[in-house]
C-alpha cells in the first residue's frame, strides 16, 4: 500500500508574508496544475492537507483540488505547530480550520495532519482534540526526530488505531529509513530532494506500506533569503545570517529536480489516498496506542 499525500500551504504563506500581491501566486497555481494533470494521467487520487484560512483567503486553489476528484484534509488552520499551543488552542485551532474547509467545498473533512507533524509524546493529547472535532485519519505521525516536531517513541511505522476517550483516530504514520545511523523520512520533504530516484524506489520496494508527502514549495526553487522581520514572523528563533542562510539552503536543496523526480515516482508506483488506504486495512488486528 502507497499512500500520496501534499501539504498545501504556499499561497497563505505567501500572502502571510509579502501581501497579496505577490508573481508566485502564478507560479504555485501552474505547479499544482501540473501535479493534478499527472494525477489524472494516472488515474490516482491523493488526499491535500490544506490550511484552512485558505478556504477564506483562496477558495478557488482548494475547489480546484476538490473538483479534481482528491481528498480534501486539513492541516491546521494558519500553520501554527501544535507544540507551541495549549489544548484550547489546538481545539479552536482544529474547529476553525475544518469549519472553513467543509463550508468551501460542501462536505466532511475526515482528514488531518498537523505543521511539521507537530504531535509528539508531550501532546499525545491532540489526538482526543482531533476526534473531538470529527477527524477519522491522521498522519501527523514522524516516527523520529524532527526539526519542530517528531514522536520517537510512537513505536510503529504502520497504521496504527489511536484509541482515545473521545473515539479512535486511525493513525498513518511516515515511513523512516535509517541511514549512516540517522533516521531519515525518504518519501517525502527535504530529504527526498536530496535522494536519487533509485535510492527512494529501493527503499520503497523494502516495505509493504509507504506514505509520500509533497509541498509545492518542495518543487519551486526561490533566489531570495528570507527577510530578518519575515524569517522570525515565521520560525520563532533569532533571524541571524546564518540561520537564515541555512534554512535558505536547506530548503532549496535539490529543488531544480524534484518535480521532474516525483512525476516519475507518482508514474512508476500504484498510490491510493488516506480515505482508500482506509479500506484496505484489518483495524481488528492493527497495533494500537491508548490516549488516556
């Protein structure tokens, strides 16, 4: 089972920090285009987690997807990651979002993953949060460390049933690879920009469940570094030379062919969405994890 998966993000981010009238807006729209069109050639269909402000700000992106034929999920309201906020505020947080997603579109939204895969051992707590605001699947699960977020310890890299006293998220976590004693999430982010082709299709090949997660910003180069005022509206540290050099290079890293690479992936492999992985999978016997 290969689950497709995008993030979509950019056109709010955008906005969020430069205003509305920025030329990238063009460039995101002709790439998502591209995406769905080979998504229609291969006759695939890929859930979107989509920021819910843009269902307010730019309803016609997530029509467009929704029209297509593609799962609609949600993936926070402004991109805030779950580890900064109280319970409370992930729940308004959560609310909002699918609230905004399902007016847009006209229909439930069962799906989410948090910023950065924002839930971890110390928030465990948002699973409760989710079922509370009706989400059935979740893939907010890194099953390693990771830059904002991560959950070493969940222990599973297969879909798991999150029991909590709210009711059950069914949980699809990242795959990880380990490589040179790190652990690496190869089908998908920054990571899989950086890998050849024949790397992530063998490790691929290795197992019997994959999820790929893809950002438009993944497949866009950008020539400019971030601005000191926008870097620390954005990441919440110190806007220093070099942090700002190191994220501007670290997410530009393998971008010049990473479209042309997931094209050949999406073309080379059979992908389901979150909603028919659902399907294909014994719940009965699935391992699980109890949120008290």
């Amino acid at each position: 089972m290969n689950i497709l998966s995008f993030d979509i993000e950019e056109w709010y981010i955008e906005s969020f920090l430069h205003g509305r009238g920025s030329d990238r807006f063009k460039v995101f729209d002709q790439y998502l285009d591209s995406i769905l069109d080979v998504l229609d050639e291969q006759h695939t269909q890929a859930t979107f987690f989509v920021i819910g402000q843009m269902a307010l700000d730019f309803p016609q992106v997530v029509k467009r997807i929704n029209d297509r034929g593609h799962d609609i999920g949600c993936h926070s309201y402004q991109h805030t990651w779950l580890n900064t906020m109280s319970r409370d505020e992930v729940y308004e947080d959560t609310r909002q979002a699918v609230d905004a997603l399902e007016q847009c579109i006209g229909r439930k939204v069962k799906a989410y993953r948090a910023p950065a895969f924002s839930i971890g051992k110390e928030n465990q707590w948002a699973f409760e949060i989710l079922a509370k605001c009706g989400i059935e699947f979740d893939a907010s699960v890194f099953p390693a460390a990771h830059d904002f977020g991560g959950f070493p310890d969940f222990g599973n890299q297969v879909p798991t049933l999150v029991k909590t006293p709210a009711g059950d998220i069914k949980e699809f976590p990242i795959t990880i690879s380990r490589l040179l004693n790190k652990e690496v999430a190869f089908s998908g982010g920054g990571y899989f920009r950086l890998f050849p082709f024949w790397f992530v299709n063998r490790e691929m090949k290795k197992r019997d469940y994959n999820i790929c997660y893809f950002h438009i910003g993944d497949l866009t180069p950008s020539s400019k570094m971030m601005s000191k005022e926008n870097y620390e509206r954005y990441y919440k540290e110190p806007a220093t030379w070099l942090n700002r050099r190191k994220r501007h290079m670290k997410t530009n890293l393998g971008k010049k062919t990473a479209l042309s690479k997931m094209n050949r992936l999406i073309r080379a492999w059979r992908f389901v969405s979150v909603a028919q992985a659902n399907g294909l999978i014994d719940w009965e016997n699935a391992p699980k994890l109890i949120i008290q």
